[in-house]
C-alpha cells in the first residue's frame, strides 16, 4: 500500500486534505482575473476586510483594525492599508470607536454590505457545486463541521 493510499484511508489525518484544499482555492481565487468574477465580487482585494469586519460585528464585537489584523493574520500597518483602501473604495466607513477614544471603529458601508452578500452568495453557490453529488446529509454533515472548525479558530 503506497503511502498516499495510507494517509487518505486514515480518516483522523485530516491535516493533509484541509491544506490541499486551501492551496486549491488561495490559488485559484487569487489567480482568477476580476474579468471572470461575478460583477459583484469584481472587487476581490476588499472582501477579506469586509469579512471580517463582519465577523466582528456579527459577534457583537467591535471591529478595529486590531481585529482585523488579527482575523485575517496580519500586522497591524498591513491591516491598516488593507482598511485603508477598502474605506477609499466605499465598502467600510470608519467612526470613532465607542469603548476608547483612541480607536478607530469600522462599520460596513451599503456598499460594503451588498459585497459582503454577493461575496457570501458566491461562497455558497461555488459549495453547492463542489457537493452536488452528494447527499443532502453529508452536504449539511461537512457544512456543519466546516462551521465548527472555523468557530474554533476565531476563539
């Protein structure tokens, strides 16, 4: 039995699965030219700010540009640029924050909002296709734990 073959029958070493599936989607999303996107999703440089704005607030969270950097895995100058633009391109709006004066909170715009939609429509349509041959019931099984482990890393 080849080691390949070994590693994909232990189903408790699932680490190998999960980092061909990043590496399969990083490269095809930030190969993909805006020309083939959706209209909504043309600007893609902006959706992991707006996504993240969002998981913050959606936790009840404020959403700093701390929170950012730490959500998207970022420095802190790299998540201000990232803010930066995406504020220049009208997706967030930034307010002062209401916990410390010294911070900067960030909202999403309508703009903002209608990426988020289209960005979160897009996600879950691309998953629809990719599950299509499956039940129903591993499609909400797999939803279901992708929904887990992402909570788990957010905490």
């Amino acid at each position: 039995m080849s080691s390949a073959v070994a590693d994909h029958d232990s189903s408790a070493d699932g680490g190998p699965a999960l980092f061909r599936l990043i590496r399969f989607w990083s490269r095809r999303w930030i190969n993909r030219s805006s020309a083939q996107l959706p209209d909504e999703l043309r600007h893609t440089q902006h959706i992991q700010v707006v996504e993240a704005v969002a998981a913050a607030t959606e936790h009840g969270a404020e959403a700093t540009i701390s929170t950012v950097a730490h959500l998207l895995g970022l420095d802190h100058s790299g998540a201000s640029r990232m803010v930066r633009d995406a504020g220049a391109a009208g997706y967030v709006s930034r307010t002062e924050s209401t916990l410390d004066r010294r911070r900067t909170a960030l909202h999403l715009t309508p703009r903002g909002t209608r990426l988020l939609t289209g960005a979160r429509q897009w996600q879950r349509r691309i998953f629809a296709e990719l599950t299509a041959a499956w039940s129903d019931e591993d499609r909400d099984r797999f939803a279901g734990y992708l929904h887990r482990l992402s909570a788990e890393m957010e905490r």
